[in-house]
C-alpha cells in the first residue's frame, strides 16, 4: 500500500485509501454497464448502480464531488490515489482471473502493450497558458508494420464544441499518415491509427486541443495509448480514416517531445 500524508488532507474530503477503494468500485460498475448495456438501458439504472457504490461506502455523491474536486486541486494526491486504484483493480483482476477484464484493462501482455509514459490524468482548468498538448513516440525494436495506435481516455465535463485530438505516423520513405477527430460528450473515447502494413514507421506523434468551460475542468482519466499488431479485420478501415501528406520534409513543424501537464 501506498504511504498517506493523510494529516495533509482535510477531514472534509474522502480520505485517500477509501477514496482509492471507491474509484476502483466505480470502476468495476461501469465495466459491468460496458458489458451489460441490456440491463443498464437507461440513465436512472446506471446511476442506481453509482449510487449503491457511494451507499456501500458510506458517502454522498455531494460529498465526492467535492472530493475529486479537492484532490483535482492537489493532483500529486490525485495521482497516488490513481496508483493506488489502479493497484487494487489489478490485485482484484488475478483474484477472480477474469480474463476479459484483464483485456479491458490493456495491460502490457502480448502483441498488446500500453505505450502511454505520461500522466494518466489530465486537468485542463483556466489557469492553463496552452490548451494543446502534445506527445511524441521515436521508434523501437519492438515496431512492426502495420501496427495499430488506439488513444483512448474517460472525459468529464466535455461540454465545449472544438475539442479535438489526432495521430500521425511519419514514415522512412518521408510520407506522413494522420487522423483527426472530434470529441464530442463525456465517457470513454478513442481514437484508432492503423499504419501501413508495406512501409516501416519511423515515428508516431499527435495532439490533444481542448478547451474547458469556463470555471469547470475538463478531466481526461485514464489516458492510455495501445499499441496492437495488424488486425486483418479491420485493416480496410485505414482507407476512409487516414490522410497523406505528400512531400514532407525534416523541415515540417515537429509535435514537442512531450505533454504539457
């Protein structure tokens, strides 16, 4: 278990090891609304379910809000309490040995491997100069053509109109694929890079522009890249989603090497 500075946490907010248990509760709800829409087919159904996690844990949907709103204030606290959910959803993961959870999960396993070094958590607020992030993957020995990219986060607040995010992969043969797309509401989203299966990548870049509504935070959780081997069944869909940019040249406007947090 993670070592608390818990005297640092005001008594009024959910105290870090219960609110590392309520998240991966929550968590373990929405995975099993995922799965079941059938039984979850509206919104009083799904917030019935929250509301029996906040009920076994004895707390108020008032008081998480303005639990995560406090921890979203003192993100290094957040991010323990991160570690720590993520932490007891893997030890819950090898208790029951459900494998489609560990899949769900895209832990390191296999031909699948999550690429994402950055924060899992981002807070985009008034404060912040710049709205557009950045990230940047140099090739490694683990590369294969044809690869897929899938970036994929859980957005609160997404109330704006224009957020956007994109991928591209730059190519030896100096062509550069991309795509785009809007992000529109909240939940899970993602975003699917599929590379050419007869040209060697070189690298893989994209960004992130998001705008928040003023006085809200817009959080992205759970922020994750997949990287997947050629998948034969959906490989036709590159055709429709991903452009080329003819001509490029080492000169072009580069992404920066990392996420502006």
């Amino acid at each position: 278990m993670i070592g608390w500075s818990c005297a640092k946490v005001p008594q009024d907010v959910i105290q870090p090891e219960e609110m590392a248990q309520l998240m991966a509760d929550v968590h373990t709800g929405e995975a099993v609304v995922d799965q079941q829409r059938g039984n979850f087919y509206n919104d009083s159904l799904r917030q019935l379910m929250k509301q029996s996690v906040y009920h076994k844990h004895g707390v108020t949907s008032e008081q998480v809000d303005s639990s995560f709103s406090w921890y979203g204030r003192n993100i290094t606290y957040y991010m323990d309490v991160y570690d720590r959910t993520i932490e007891i959803l893997e030890h819950r993961n090898i208790e029951t040995g459900n494998q489609l959870t560990a899949e769900a999960s895209l832990s390191i396993a296999g031909d699948s491997v999550d690429v994402w070094p950055y924060a899992r958590y981002l807070d985009v607020n008034d404060l912040f100069p710049t709205k557009i992030f950045t990230f940047n993957f140099p090739k490694d020995d683990n590369w294969e053509q044809g690869d897929v990219y899938t970036l994929r986060a859980k957005l609160f607040n997404n109330t704006e109109s224009g957020n956007t995010w994109g991928m591209a992969t730059e190519y030896s043969n100096g062509t550069v694929e991309y795509t785009t797309q809007n992000i529109e509401g909240d939940g899970w989203k993602e975003l699917n890079l599929i590379t050419d299966s007869t040209l060697k990548a070189d690298k893989v870049y994209g960004f992130m522009s998001l705008e928040n509504r003023a006085g809200t935070p817009l959080r992205l959780d759970s922020l994750m890249l997949v990287r997947k081997r050629k998948n034969h069944d959906i490989y036709y869909r590159r055709y429709s989603s991903v452009k080329n940019i003819k001509g490029y040249t080492k000169a072009a406007p580069a992404y920066n090497d990392s996420v502006d947090e």
